[in-house]
C-alpha cells in the first residue's frame, strides 16, 4: 500500500509541474506574439502610405490601433496539435490531457492507473504465497502453507489433498496478475488515444440546432383504414 501511496504522489506531482510550465510556456507565448504583431504593424508599407497621405492624423490614433491589433491576436482561440498530444501522453500518462487543458479527466486518469497498479501488486503478492506454500506443500521441505489453514496438524492424507487446492489458487492470482498488467497496457493505449481524438476534435463544432423532438400526431382515416393516434420524433441538425 505504500508503494502505491508513492507512485500516486509522484503522478500528481508531475501532472501538477507539467500544468505549470504549460500556462508559462503560454504567457511567454503570448507576450512574444504581442511584440511580433506590433513589430509587423510599425513596418506595414500601408500604414506608412496612410500616414503620409494624412498628415494631421495624430499619433495616438497609430497607438490605439496598434494596442487593438494587439488584443484581437491575443484573443485567439488555442488549437492544441494532435501529434504533440499523443506524444506528450506516451511520455507520461496524463500530459496530453493537461496539454488539451482537459484537467478534468487528471483524476480518472491516475485514479485508474493507481487502482490497476494497487490489483497487480495484490495479485502479485497472493500469487507469490500460493506458489511458496504450493512449493512446500509438493517438496515437504517448508510450512508455509500452515499459514493458510486453520488447523495446521494435518495427516499425510489431508496435505495430499491441499496440493490441488493451492494449485487452483496459485493459477487463479496469476491470471488475475497477467490480466491486471494487460488491462494496464490497455488502458496506457487509451489515453493516448483519448488525447489523440481530443486534440484532434477540440474545435469540433455541433449545431445549436441539434435536437430531437416526440410529439403526439393524429393519422386521417383513409378507404382502408381508420382513425389512429400515434407518437412522431423528428430531430432537427
């Protein structure tokens, strides 16, 4: 349980770095993009042909101008790249949900792999005693597996007759073993994934006219048939 505790805290605590030299990088980021758009504005051969031609036109206008190009280009939407995503979540689980600013699926992310890692060791550890006592059981050269009965004063007979019983249970926390670390592989390949789709369809945009509506509707009688009632769906997109 300890051994989880850590790798628990070291999970969050990389998480937790990596968010904050994400917003840096992205402060620096936006500070050097402000200074590039007034740069390309000062040197614009438009904006010295419209100066010229109006000389009265004061220079406070040119600043203004400047300071709102500013703030439209700081305003832009982030678009985080797919490929970066995917990249940065196989070098550590949980980064490329940090780097989709997803920080919100963090604690199912490491909440699963603390779990999956609490059922590998588990397993692990019940396995490795079942196979001693198995061991002992088979060689008689050990006790061990006084430790999984209750009454340890056994005839020959009944110690024969606990071979099978341990070996049923030695393969049963294997396979739960072997099936732990799979499903950890498994679900290692699912959030890169989750940050691969996320990156990729982070602009997605559904229609605010997207619904489905059930409405009563009433059906003529016809030659053939009569009067009937019914429910009708109809989805708008």
């Amino acid at each position: 349980m300890r051994k989880e505790s850590v790798v628990c805290l070291l999970l969050l605590l990389g998480g937790f770095i990596f968010s904050l030299r994400a917003q840096t990088d992205n402060k620096l980021d936006s500070v050097k993009q402000i200074k590039e758009s007034s740069l390309s504005n000062s040197r614009n051969p438009n904006v010295k042909v419209a100066l010229s031609t109006d000389s009265l036109m004061p220079a406070e206008k040119e600043k203004v101008a400047v300071l709102e190009d500013s703030v439209i280009f700081n305003n832009s939407e982030f678009k985080p790249n797919p490929t970066k995503a995917v990249i940065y979540s196989a070098i550590f689980p949980g980064l490329g949900q940090i780097y989709n600013r997803k920080y919100w699926k963090l604690p199912l992310v490491y909440g699963g792999f603390v779990g999956l890692s609490y059922a590998i060791s588990w397993n692990a550890g019940m396995y490795n005693d079942y196979a001693q006592a198995y061991q002992d059981l088979v060689t008689g050269n050990g006790t061990s597996w006084k430790d999984f009965v209750s009454n340890p004063n056994l005839s020959e007979s009944q110690i024969q007759a606990l071979i099978p019983s341990f070996k049923r249970k030695k393969d049963y926390f294997r396979r739960n073993r072997d099936l732990a670390i799979i499903c950890t592989v498994a679900f290692y390949g699912l959030v890169m994934l989750d940050a691969y789709v996320d990156a990729q369809l982070y602009d997605f945009d559904i229609s605010p006219d997207l619904s489905m509506r059930v409405e009563p509707v009433m059906y003529q009688p016809t030659m053939f048939t009569k009067r009937t009632f019914g429910l009708q769906c109809s989805i708008n997109f």
